[in-house]
C-alpha cells in the first residue's frame, strides 16, 4: 500500500480552498454585474417615469391655464371691469378674509 507523503495531503487540501476561493470571487463578480445591470434599468425607468411626469404636468399645466384664461374672460365679459372703485374691492376682500377666518376657525367643516 502506497503511502502519501503529509504535505501531498496538504498541498491538495490548499489546491480545493483555492478553488473555491476563486469560483466564489467569480460568483460575486457575476452577482455585482446583474446588481449593476440591475440598478441602471431602474435609473433607466426612473428617467422615463420623471420624463412621463414631465409631460404630463406641462400639458396639465397649460390646460390649467387655458380654462383659466377662459373662465376669466367668462367672468368679465372679456374685458375688465371699469367701473370697480377701491372701496368695493376692500370692501370684498375684507368680507372674503372674514370668512375664510371663520372657516378655517369654526368646529364646522361644512361649506358656510
């Protein structure tokens, strides 16, 4: 019977934890290429997502505007009002504060 010399044994063991070693470190290379890969698909969606909000703030926002406009001109006939005196206007607004103060102070959250 042949008998191996320790450092054979040794030597083989050393040889199997090296290539380990390295199928592991191949393993987690190949795992941080998909996390990579991964992670710049996502950006990529990100991007499109933002673009798509993008777009579709800027058209709601010029439809916002547009009915603005038009309400306006609704309101005022197309043309402002001439006949509108400082004391009317205060006279509103300090009448509009009053109730926006009681609404927003009231126990009632009910329309006034």
């Amino acid at each position: 019977m042949e008998r191996r010399a320790p450092e054979v044994g040794v030597a083989e063991a050393i040889d199997r934890v090296l290539a380990a070693e390295s199928e592991a470190a191949a393993a987690i290379a190949a795992a941080g290429r998909e996390a990579e890969a991964a992670i710049e698909a996502a950006r990529g969606r990100r991007r499109q997502i933002l673009e798509t909000a993008r777009r579709r703030a800027t058209r709601l926002h010029a439809r916002a505007q547009d009915r603005l406009r038009r309400d306006l001109e609704a309101v005022g006939g197309g043309e402002p009002a001439r006949e509108t005196d400082l004391e009317s206007l205060r006279a509103l607004a300090h009448a509009a504060v009053e109730n926006l103060a009681t609404r927003l102070t009231s126990d009632e959250h009910g329309p006034s």
